[in-house]
C-alpha cells in the first residue's frame, strides 16, 4: 500500500462509552454519521455503534439513510437535510425520519402518506440563528399547530442547530429562542420525544436540568476532541483515524534548490529530500506544505514544498540514521511517544477537521482493526 488509512473501531467503541458514562442518565445519544462517517467508512463504523448501543443515526440524506437500513432494521434514522420532493417515497420505503422545516414539506409528506395509508415520522427543525434549515422560530408555533391536525404525521422530536457554539453568548440565545417555542406549543411529554440541540462542541444544555433529552455527536465520537470548552471538552476520547504512507525516494539535493511546483521552498542547506507516496490525490490538504510534519521511525521531520496530487516532500536532513526506502511515514497518529493530531494537520492546512476527513479520498484504502484490547 502507499498510502492508507486505519480506523480503530475498538477506540471508536470506548469513546462511545465515554461519552455516554458522561452524559446526564437518560440523555439519548444520536451517533451522526454522514458523509461516509466523516470519512471513516459507514459500513463497519455503523456496524460497529450498532453493537456500541447509539439510540439513533442521523444523516445528511436518503442515500445514507438507505445505506443504513440496508444493514439491519430497527434502528431510527434521522435524516437531517432537506429531501428532494423526489426522495419524499424513501422515507416510507426505509422507514426513515425526516427532519422537517417547512409547510410545504409538511404538505407534501401528508399527501404521501395519505396516499400510501401509511404514517410519516418527524423531526421539527427550528432556526433559532443558524440561518439554515429550520422553521424561522418565530413562525414556528403556527406550523406546530399545522403538524398537530395532521393525522398521517408522527410528530417525535424537536431539534434546533447551534450556529457558533464557542460563543456562549449567542447560543445561549439560540437555545431560549428553542425553549420558549417548546414552551408555548406545549407538545407532548413523553420520554420517546426527542428534544436536542447540542453536537460535538457545544453540549451545555444540560446545566440546570433542562428539558433535553438527547444529543447529536458527530465528530466527538471520532476522537477528535473539541478544542473549546464545553461540558464534554475534557473527555479524553481517542482519535479512531490515522493516515500513513511510505518513503518512496530520498535524494540529495545542493544548496539553493527550489522544490516543488511554483517553487515556494528553497533549500538553505546541503539537503536530503524524502518522497511519500501521497498527496492531496489521497488527504494530504495542499497547504500543508511548509507548515506539518511527518513522523518516521519515531521522529518528525518537516513537510517541505507545495504538495502535489501524488507526492509529498518531506526534509530528512536531519536524520542521523539512514532511513531506508519503503519506510511508514505517519501523517495522523502515534508512532512511539510521538502523534500528531488530525486536528493539528488541518489547522496547519488552515482547514477544519471534518473538511479534512471529507476529503479522504477514494484512493485510499481504510484498514479497520476491530479487536478489544
Ligand atoms: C453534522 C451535524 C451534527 C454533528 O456535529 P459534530 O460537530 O460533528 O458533532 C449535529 N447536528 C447537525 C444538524 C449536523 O448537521
């Protein structure tokens, strides 16, 4: 392999654990896993939470809610985007819940699931300041009523979505915008109804007993921690993705060199220049160059010259051993006391840690390792 991604299924089952024993009791945990499990691969990684005991999956669209059903029944999926008036059917056919944000939706559901005979679940969306999907808040007590006289329709949650939860100010407004709407409609109170609002890096809901009941966990369960302050910030979850590639040249280069395309790094010494494998064909984000490291046989070395679609160069100058060819260079993860943290990588690459592993290409194969230590 030239380069690979491994995901530690085991690291993704204890941070599940983790993050449960954290929460309030009785606080339901929704795994979302859109987007190829941000990367991870959705076949085992569900599999896997399956086993873990998450509550619910929620995803971006009917495809990936398709793709989770097809591996089992009984679980509830939310489907987090808006559907296409096309997709409206796969929500009978997959017994799926749509996260619904609009009249015109509501009317279109209701009219599908009078002419099947059947119920439609949902999830009522409220705008709260995200500015995305959602009803606008204010107007959301008047679609409320209009889901309550709609028999075809199973009204079982109620969510809402933080814009900037690093600002406790606004999101601290966000949520009593939320609560009062939940207040005045007076909506059923029963423990199946979910209401939530917190992902990875915001979940403070939970202060003072409030009236939530579950929480939407992301990239926490990823072991990428939150970098800011929040209820779960502190846990030490581990991260369940590293990316490695192999040495596949070294040379030596004189003094004064320019490397790479448009020649943004010029030797200042007498050099030894490793080739990886990799680029950003694979998941090395193009402007890491100049900034990240790699980690061979312990050590780290600098990241040097623009990346290129296949290869990286990386400085070995520094090397005391020789470093032999085919060697593993490790891009995310440990080797020995060393680790570079996927979080660092994209801050490096002046990017966010789910673009980054959106942008885990095809090229890359994942290898899972499944055992409990
Ligand atoms: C992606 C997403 C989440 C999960 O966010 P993380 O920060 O990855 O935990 C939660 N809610 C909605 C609506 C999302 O789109």
């Amino acid at each position: 392999m030239r380069c690979w991604a491994e995901i530690d299924l085991a690291a993704l089952e204890r941070n599940l654990a983790l993050i449960r024993k954290s929460l309030p009791s009785g606080v339901r945990l929704i795994s979302v896993v859109k987007a190829d499990a941000y990367g991870h691969g959705i076949h085992p990684t569900a599999t896997r939470l399956m086993q873990t005991g998450v509550d619910t999956f929620a995803v971006a669209n009917v495809k990936e809610a398709a793709d989770i059903r097809e591996m089992g029944s009984g679980w509830p999926i939310l489907v987090l985007g808006p559907l296409l008036a096309e997709e409206d059917q796969a929500l009978l056919d997959y017994d799926l819940t749509a996260a619904l944000s609009s009249q015109e939706e509501l009317e279109r559901f209701q009219a599908l699931a009078r002419k099947e005979n059947q119920e439609i679940s949902v999830h009522l969306k409220i705008d709260t300041g995200m500015g995305r999907l959602g009803v606008w808040w204010e107007n959301a007590l008047s679609l409320i009523e209009a889901i309550k006289q709609a028999p075809e329709i199973k009204l079982c949650g109620i969510l809402t979505h933080f814009a900037q939860p690093s600002d406790s100010g606004f999101t601290k407004e966000q949520r009593k915008r939320f609560l009062s709407i939940i207040e005045q409609a007076k909506l059923e109170d029963e423990p199946s109804f979910l209401i939530h609002a917190d992902n990875s890096s915001s979940l403070r809901s939970f202060e003072n007993n409030s009236l939530f009941n579950a929480v939407r966990i992301g990239l926490l369960q990823f072991g990428i921690a939150s970098p800011r302050g929040s209820l779960l910030g502190g846990l030490e979850v581990e991260p369940v993705l590293s990316f490695h590639s192999k040495l596949a040249m070294v040379k030596e280069l004189p003094k004064g060199t320019s490397l790479s395309y448009d020649r943004q790094y010029t030797l200042k010494r007498d050099s030894r220049i490793g080739i990886i494998s990799a680029g950003y064909g694979d998941a090395i984000p193009l402007h890491c160059g100049n900034r990240s490291n790699g980690l061979i046989q312990g050590q780290s070395y600098p990241l040097i010259g623009r990346v290129t679609m296949d290869q990286t160069l990386i400085d070995l100058t520094d090397s005391r051993d020789e470093i032999q060819l085919g060697e593993k260079v490790t891009l995310v993860g440990k080797q020995d006391s060393r680790e570079i943290l996927l979080s660092t990588l994209a801050e490096d690459a002046g990017t966010i840690p789910w673009e980054l592993l959106c942008s885990i290409t095809k090229r890359v194969p994942r290898i899972y390792r499944t055992k409990r230590e």
